[in-house]
C-alpha cells in the first residue's frame, strides 16, 4: 500500500518548526540514493538508499523526508537494516502519492532534538511515474461472498492491508501466513499480530517453504535474488517481475537476458519470535535472467525442491554441474540424495522460467507453471520413478491462458472444501484472478474457472492453508477464501 502523502512543509517554514531552537544538535549525515535518470516507476516501490550513521543506535534517531520537485513529506514506512555495507546502512521506505509524469526526488535524514534538524539533500533522482495499469486495481473488501459455478460459496477475509511489492507466501500449521517482498522483506501475520524480518545478506524474496518439521524447529527456506557481493539487485520490470529498488543499479533499462550480477542464493533460517535469524546458505548459484524466477518446496518424501529460471543460457548441452532452467532434488541441508543419477542434484532441465509448482494428489506427479521466451505459460508434468537412481521426464505439458502471468500454483488436498479436492488453482498476476483447474479421472485437465476475475486486480502470490482456505496476495492486500454455508 503507498503510504499517505504527509503534509508539505515549504522550505522557509522549517525555522519556525524549531531550527533555529536546536541548532546545538549536528545535523545527520546525507542518505545516498544512488543515481537515477528518468527512470520509468510505477509509484508503488519502496525507495532505497544508503545512510551513513557512526552506529544502529544514531541510526534510530533519525527520520527521513522526501523532496517530490521542491515539495517536502516525511518517508512512511522507513526502516533500516542492523547492520551497515560500505555505503552505509541499507534503507528503505514508501513513496509518496505522485501524479504520472517526470519529477525529481530528494532525501534528508532529520532528528527531532526539540526541534528539527535535518542534514543536506541527496542528489537529485530523477523518474518518470507511469501508474498502474488499466484494470489492475483492486476492488475486493473484507467480507465480500463469491460463488464458484458449482455454487461453493467463499467469503474473503482481509488479513493485512499494508504489504509492498509480494512475491510469495507460505502457511503456517498454527495459522500464521509468511510474506515474502521483492524488498527483501517477510511479514508474518498471525493471531499475536504482525512482524516484519529483514534476514541479513537478502535481496528480493523469490519463493519461501517451510521445513516439514516447521512447528518444531521452525526453519524457513528462502530464495533470494541477490548481488554476488550480497547487495539486492536492481529488478528489472516485468510482467511478472517485481518493481525495483531505485537505489541500485544503472540507470535506465535493465538488460536482456542474463545479468552476471545476480545469483540466486537459497538460505535456510530459524524463526525466532516471528522474526528470522540463524542464517544457513544451503545453496547458491547463478546468474539468474534479468527477471529472477524461482520455485521452491519440500516435496512428498521430505526433501527440498527448487527451481531456477534459464538464465539467458544458450540451448545447448550443458553439464550437470550447470543448474540454469533446472529443477533440482535436495537433502533439506542441501546435500544431494544419494539416490540421485550421477550424484547430482539435478532432477530434471528444461525450464526457462519456473513461477511455482507443486504435486497432485498422492504424490504422482509434479505441475510446475514455466514461461518460455515467446510469452507462452505451460503447466509442464514431470513424473518420476521410485527406482535407484531416480529418474525423471515430462510427462505432458498444457498451455494456459494468455496474458495469465502465473505467480503461483498450488493443488487443493481433501477437506474443507470437497467440490475443490484435487483441482489445482494458479495465480494470475497479470491477469488478475485465481485460475481454478478441474481434473477427469486420468488427471486430465478438463475444466476451468476464473475466481475473483474484474475484482482482485492482480494475484502475487498463492497458498493452500491446512484449514482448508485458499491464501493469496495482492499489490497490498493478504486475504484468504474460505467456504462459508
């Protein structure tokens, strides 16, 4: 959600606001927001930049403004990181509400000692606003009842109206829902209220699973897309990419195909009261395309799925050691299974950009949605035999509605909800509804239907919780469909 524009404060106003009072106070250091150039936003990012601070205790007396062509706001939102990189400590916070077209941002970090005291301007970052596109607003409200066509009827539940850029989900045994951001962030959202982590060396979350033995460990694997030195990377904008954070990278276009920049890097953390802390690296490797994408799970046997995009490799063959555009079968501390071909982890290649898989019922066969060069979304099947070494191939491969922009795929187990048991429901993230899959007794797609189409806007992200509710995100919302009489 873009944080309210506060009120403008015109520059000569500031010395009666209490300048003059506390001038006794040094002023802070200048943030660093890195350079920019008319770059294209859509208005809805998070603005980063770098603040130089002698320590995280300084750090947290500051507060920041922003200058939108002269006009000055506070920075909603603002947030930094414990620990400090070589320009400073990383930063970020919510835009204000800009009207489209070119302006020109400025930053300055500011204390209230009595007064206000507030440090120089950065460089100028200048950016063009686009908007949001036609059609992609949400209109959706907690409480509202939708019937499927075979008359089940779901009620939405909003359970958190302020998330910023999220890219996936996970759900909790108790209930609690994790939200991963391309800002870096995951929120988790529960009975006891929300939190929000940081993991340290992050960048964008790409995909979240959680440990099959979650609610006695509590361990978290995550997939960032991250520098090779570990500062989150610039993303490029995308159908199904997420917006970028202004303060890294070149200015204007990101690059076709491949960057050599960014890895993916997949870590497994420890949740400590609501927050993530106790960093393993169980794998890393790149780079990734210009849009990372990536899937990840614990599958039926206990261990730990992930898929990579392509990475703007050639189509040729490539060694095993290679893992661009493959799916890979891991020990959960990220050693391969000794029941692996070739010792490798590597269980299938032939992806080009995976947004989310998951097994159909029973365990027989895993759906995986992969987006190919061209714009078309397939759900590709790929089996694999209980023999040792395990092999794999594709059993089939289906085409989805165009324009879909998958963001998620998740089958829908017995319970709850008896007409959905077996179907399996895809994000559409640019088309903006939950895609329902119906299936005839050979696991054949036969049917679709498209929930909440006209109303949702976009669909980000998309889980099944144990209670039987269909989880999901929009540009700002978390909500839940659960069947009601």
């Amino acid at each position: 959600m873009v944080g309210p524009l506060r009120s403008r404060v015109p520059l000569a106003a500031l010395v009666a606001l209490g300048f003059a009072a506390a001038c006794s106070k040094s002023p802070p250091p200048t943030p660093s927001p890195g350079p920019g150039n008319g770059e294209s936003i859509t208005g809805r990012e998070r603005l980063g930049w770098d603040q130089p601070a002698p320590d995280a205790s300084e750090l947290a007396t500051f507060r920041y403004a922003i200058y939108v062509d002269g006009a000055r706001s506070v920075i909603a939102d603002a947030s930094c990181a414990t620990s400090s990189g070589t320009g400073g400590f990383p930063c970020s916070g919510r835009l204000p509400t800009m009207s489209n077209g070119a302006h020109t941002l400025e930053l300055a970090a500011f204390i209230d000692a009595g007064g206000i005291i507030e440090g120089s301007r950065s460089t100028p970052l200048r950016v063009t606003v686009t908007g949001v596109a036609a059609g992609q607003t949400s209109s959706i409200a907690d409480g509202d009842i939708t019937t499927t066509t075979d008359g089940v009827r779901l009620r939405l539940d909003v359970l958190y109206d302020a998330l910023v850029e999220p890219s996936s989900l996970a759900v909790t045994g108790d209930g609690r829902v994790l939200v991963g951001g391309h800002d870096g962030r995951v929120v988790t959202v529960g009975p006891d209220g929300v939190t929000e982590s940081l993991p340290a060396g992050t960048g964008a979350v790409l995909a979240i699973a959680l440990s099959p033995t979650h609610e006695r460990d509590g361990f978290v694997y995550l997939t960032h897309a991250v520098h090779r030195d570990g500062e989150a990377p610039d993303l490029k904008v995308g159908p199904t990419g997420g917006a970028p954070d202004l303060k890294v990278g070149p200015t204007g276009e990101a690059p076709t195909g491949f960057r050599t920049d960014t890895v993916f890097r997949t870590a497994r953390y420890r949740g400590v009261r609501s927050r993530l802390a106790e960093r393993m690296v169980v794998l890393e490797h790149g780079p990734s395309s210009a849009e990372p994408a990536a899937a990840l799970r614990v599958g039926p046997d206990g261990k730990l799925y992930a898929a990579f995009d392509k990475g703007g490799q050639a189509d040729a063959p490539r060694p095993l050691s290679d893992w661009s555009g493959s799916l890979l079968r891991m020990e959960l501390d990220g050693r391969t299974p000794d029941d692996q071909p070739a010792a490798s982890p590597v269980m299938w290649t032939g992806l080009q950009s995976p947004r989310g898989f998951d097994w159909a019922p029973g365990g027989s066969a895993l759906w995986i949605a992969d987006a190919s060069s061209d714009g078309v979304e397939r759900l590709r099947v790929i089996g694999s035999t209980a023999d040792r070494p395990r092999r794999a191939a594709q059993r089939g491969a289906y085409v989805l509605p165009r324009g879909l922009g998958a963001a998620g795929v998740a089958f829908f187990g017995a319970g709850a909800v008896e007409e959905f048991s077996g179907d399996l429901f895809v994000a559409g993230r640019d088309a903006g509804y939950i895609l329902r899959i119906g299936f005839d007794d050979t696991g054949r797609p036969v049917t679709t239907e498209r929930l909440l189409e006209g109303s949702a806007g976009t669909v980000r992200a998309l889980a099944m919780g144990t209670d039987g509710a269909i989880y999901f995100c929009t540009d700002t919302l978390l909500a839940r469909l659960r069947r009601v009489n």
